[in-house]
C-alpha cells in the first residue's frame, strides 16, 4: 500500500506564476516530512522539510503543513524555468528507521 | 554538503551476468540505501543498512544482494542480471532513518 499520494501527477505553470503541490499520507504516525526535489539527470536533492503544523518559508518555496488532515502542500511563487524538476515528498515516523516516498509530481515551468 | 559518489555511472550488462554496483560516502552516516528509479517514476527502496557488515531488505528486495563493509561504502549486487532490472539506481545516505537523505548521481543500468 502506497504511504504517500502525490497530486497533481504533472503540472505545467506559466514563468513567473504560482506553482502548487500536495502531498497526504495514509498513516497518522507519519510525524516528519520533507519535499525532495530531482532535475533531469540528477540524483534528489532535498528542498525543505516540516515538522510541525503551519507555514514554512524558505525564500521563493513555502510548505504547509496539516497533521491533522495528514496534508502537506508546496507553494512556489514566482517560478522559474529552473523550477522544471519531479518534486518528491517524503513521510518518516518515530519508531521508523526509513523515509517513505511519494511517485512524484512532474513541474513544467513554461518561458 | 554531503557527498555521496555512485560507480560506475552507466553500465551495459548481459542477461544471466553479474552486476555490482558501487556506492561510497563522506559524511560520516550510519545509515545508507539503495533505490530504484524507472523512466519517470517514483523512488523504490531495494536494501538499507544503518551499521556495518548489516543490510535490511527494503521494499523490492528480490533479486538484489546489499554488502556493507564498511560505514563508507555499500554495494549493490545483481546475481543474474535480468531485463526488469533496467533503470537508474541511486545511493543515499544519512545520519539516521529519519534524516535528510543525501543523494548520489546514480547509475543507469542496461541489460540487454
């Protein structure tokens, strides 16, 4: 059973525009969670990670965070051709020793 | 940053052949994993290990061998090489299960 569903599957947004990305997991334990983010040809790289419930910024990229609905969303204002990538999100829990990934949505940021 | 280093970096193999993939790091981490990535898809996790001379079976196991002699290095090991074997397999490490991974280049595997 998946631990992780990602939507939209791909996603296409005018350069400039607002990108945004959800994530929900199937498993209430599920208490960390990341967004990883992989260009063409690349290995993942880690964008953020949330811990706890709100907003987190980090200049043009914000998560939210809902524990409650088990939601996190990414939020990339103002995207760039740059932003073209497959964006990850990752769920980990205390007792476990791995992190669990969702199949990934495919950004497309159009010049 | 963290540095995770993958060889080869690409490799033809022959169906029934011996493949082993190679995965070395720098950042003093206990833990290491390796994925399986098909064109487009998502990361599936084969084996992981948090200490050396131990590896865990992942998620898709079958067919995959994991050594970890070392803290530094991890291999992966296809006994006999077969066509669904095809896809690129990245190396990552952490310092425990629910780090930060940091991940190497990968390695786009062939079999033909």
């Amino acid at each position: 059973q998946q631990k992780v569903q990602q939507s939209p599957e791909s996603l296409s947004v005018p350069e400039g525009g607002m990108a945004s990305l959800n994530c929900t997991s199937s498993d209430r334990n599920f208490q960390y969670f990341w967004w990883y983010r992989q260009h063409s040809g690349e290995g993942p790289k880690a964008l953020m990670s949330i811990f706890s419930d709100g907003d987190k910024k980090e200049g043009r990229f914000t998560a939210h965070l809902n524990k409650a609905s088990l939601h996190v969303s990414l939020h990339i204002r103002d995207s760039q051709p740059s932003d073209s990538a497959l964006y990850f999100c990752a769920v980990s829990e205390n007792s476990n020793n791995r992190i669990f990934f969702g199949d990934g949505t495919q950004l497309v940021v159009k010049p | 940053e963290a540095a995770v280093t993958q060889s080869p970096r690409s490799k033809v193999a022959v169906t029934g052949g011996k493949v082993t993939l190679s995965c070395h790091q720098t950042n003093n981490h206990d833990y290491m994993y390796w994925y399986r990535q098909d064109t487009g898809h998502g990361l599936r996790l084969i084996h992981y290990s948090y200490v050396a001379d131990s590896t865990e079976k992942g998620d898709i196991p079958d067919g995959y061998k994991a050594s970890r002699p070392s803290q530094e290095n991890f291999s992966l090991i296809l006994e006999l090489a077969s066509l669904s074997q095809t896809a690129v397999y990245f190396c990552a490490s952490s310092g425990t299960g629910k780090d930060t991974q940091y991940f190497g280049p990968g390695t786009r595997l062939l079999v033909l």
